[in-house]
C-alpha cells in the first residue's frame, strides 16, 4: 500500500513537472482589424496558440495607434508573459519598447510588418511577406496582361496605398516603382494612401474618378482598397476590370469572387496564416532550436482572370480553378 501511495505521488509529482514545463502565456500585440487580411490572421493566430494544449493567449488590438501598442507591450512586461508576438502598425518607433522587452528578457517574434529597428534588438523568429517582390509582381502583372491584349501605348496608372509608414506600404511602393521603370509606357497619374481600408478605398477611388482625366490600371496595395474601388468605378459608370484593369494584393476570398465576377482582374498572394509557424516556432524555441535573424517569406503565388501570367518567380494561376480552396 505504501509502495502504491509512492508511485502514486510519484507520477503526480512527474505530471505537474511535464504540465508547467508547457504552460506558456503568450502574448500577441495586434495592430488592429483594418482588413479581411487581418482578420484572417488573427484568427490564424489565436486558434494556433488557443488550441495548443498549455498556452495560454493574451491578444491586444492595438487599433492602428502605435501609442496603444506601445502600452500593451509595456502591458506584457509587467504580466511576465513568456512570448510576445509582436507586428507594428509602422515600421519606426519601435527602439525603446522593444530595448525593454529585451532586458525583460522575453522572447520576442516578430511577425508580418517588420520594424526598422530589427538589427537594433534581439528577437527569436521573424515571419512576414516579401513586400518589395510582391509590388513588382502587381506591376508585372499588369504590364504582362496589358500586352498580351496588346495595350502597350500611353497606359495611365494609380497607385492606391496601403497605410503610410507601414512595412507593408514602403515595401509595395517601393516595389511598385522600381517595376515600373521596366515598363516606360506605364505613366503613374494617381498616388495616394488607401490606409489599407475598403472605405478609405472607395473614398480615394471617387475622388480621383474626378479629378484624374484617365485611369487605365489601378494597382491596390491590398484587396480591401481594391474592392472599395471596384464599387466607386461602378457608382461612375464605368466597368472595373475592364475600363479600369485592377490588380490587388493579399489574395483574400472575396477578390477571388470579384476575379471570378470579373470585376477586378488579378491578386497578388500574401498570406496571413502565421498561427502554425509561430506554433513550429515557439516548440522549438522551447526544445532549444534556435533560428537566426533572417525574416521567413512564405512561399506565394498570383491569382487572376487568365492564368499562365509570367511574373518574377511565379506564374499566375486562374482564380476560378482555385477559389474553392481558399482558406482566407
Ligand atoms: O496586405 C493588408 C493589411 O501587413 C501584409 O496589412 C499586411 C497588410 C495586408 O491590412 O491587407
């Protein structure tokens, strides 16, 4: 009896040690819920940490003020929390924060939109789109569709932001602009922030109807803009998709609808399910695999109304043969 009462406590005492030696709080400051892109990966995110036996999940949201997110990771300091998850609204700012949540000693990792001050602080993992590649594939897009309907003269462009300031803008601007060069009969005549909303869309979209003599392509920097515009070029008279090519990014459902509809032309893929990267990471973090500071680019593709469209490192693929697939 004694013996069994031993061994009893015995395997009680080793449950507890394997029970707390997986019980994480993991923390997650979220800029906010601006898109269908967001929302998928905060959903991606938190059922990632939630359904993993142990963890537990803290979320902020911080409402695309970089002072709120700035409060919720001083927040997690204080909490003790052992991770943070951490995407900034913009890319500057960031130094003295992030300092703090080093000599806290948490695991940082840092997910979708970068901040510039990366090689500045230490962090454990770092997940985010090739933002650059993902601008010029918009443009390639555009400029390799435009010909193959053999429209390759005086062809005007607007360029519809995401949020300035964000990783996701500087990158796609900059990929934007530096794909234009190759195409010298693409001319840019409308470049505004969109601040990666389907209102704010729809609003520039209406605006620059009026005040801008021609639009033949419009480049969104994400879906939601796209869609906002595609419902201003209606309210015009016009035909999206058709007097206006439109090229988005993000590739959510709802542009595979539109693709489909054929209101709007191509999306340019950037996923938003980092919930089982961060999963993979923070096991291994925890086995003690360490990874180094190269931010991880998921693999993407193009997604449009023709397919077999050559861009830089991919060929677009018809939406239609793949909508029903689409996890986001
Ligand atoms: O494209 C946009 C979202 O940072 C990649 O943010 C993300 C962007 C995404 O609001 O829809």
């Amino acid at each position: 009896m004694k013996k069994l009462l031993t061994l009893v406590l015995a395997l009680g005492l080793v449950l507890s040690m394997v029970a707390s030696a997986s019980a994480l709080t993991i923390a997650f400051s979220q800029i906010g819920q601006e898109s269908d892109w967001r929302t998928a990966n905060t959903d991606s995110v938190t059922a990632a940490i939630e359904g993993h036996e142990g963890w537990e999940f803290v979320y902020s949201d911080g409402q695309q003020k970089q002072e709120n997110q700035i409060q919720a990771l001083r927040n997690f300091i204080t909490q003790g929390v052992d991770y943070i998850l951490f995407t900034g609204v913009v890319t500057s700012g960031w130094d003295e924060v992030l300092t703090e949540v080093n000599e806290a000693e948490i695991p940082l990792i840092l997910l979708d939109r970068i901040p510039d001050c990366a090689d500045k602080i230490e962090y454990k993992a770092a997940f985010g789109g090739d933002f650059p590649l993902e601008g010029r594939r918009q443009i390639q897009w555009a400029a390799k569709y435009l010909e193959s309907i053999g429209k390759t003269e005086d062809v005007k462009v607007a360029i519809m932001e995401g949020t300035t300031g964000s990783d996701a803008q500087v990158g796609r601007t900059e990929g934007n602009l530096a794909a234009l060069a190759d195409y010298p009969w693409m001319e840019v005549v409308g470049q505004q922030t969109g601040n990666f909303t389907r209102a704010e869309g729809q609003a520039l979209m209406e605006s620059w109807l009026k005040s801008i003599e021609k639009i033949d392509v419009l480049i969104a920097q994400n879906d939601d803009m796209a869609l906002g515009a595609i419902d201003a070029i209606k309210a015009a008279g016009l035909v999206p998709g058709k007097d206006i090519i439109i090229v988005g990014c993000d590739s959510v459902k709802a542009a595979f609808e539109a693709i489909v509809a054929g209101d709007m032309n191509a999306t340019i893929e950037c996923t938003p399910l980092y919930g089982p990267f961060v999963v993979k990471a923070i096991e291994d973090l925890e086995a003690g695999v360490e990874y180094d500071k190269t931010v991880v680019h998921p693999e993407e593709g193009v997604y449009d109304c023709v397919g077999g469209i050559e861009v830089e490192g991919t060929t677009s693929v018809l939406a239609a043969d793949v909508i029903d697939e689409r996890q986001y």
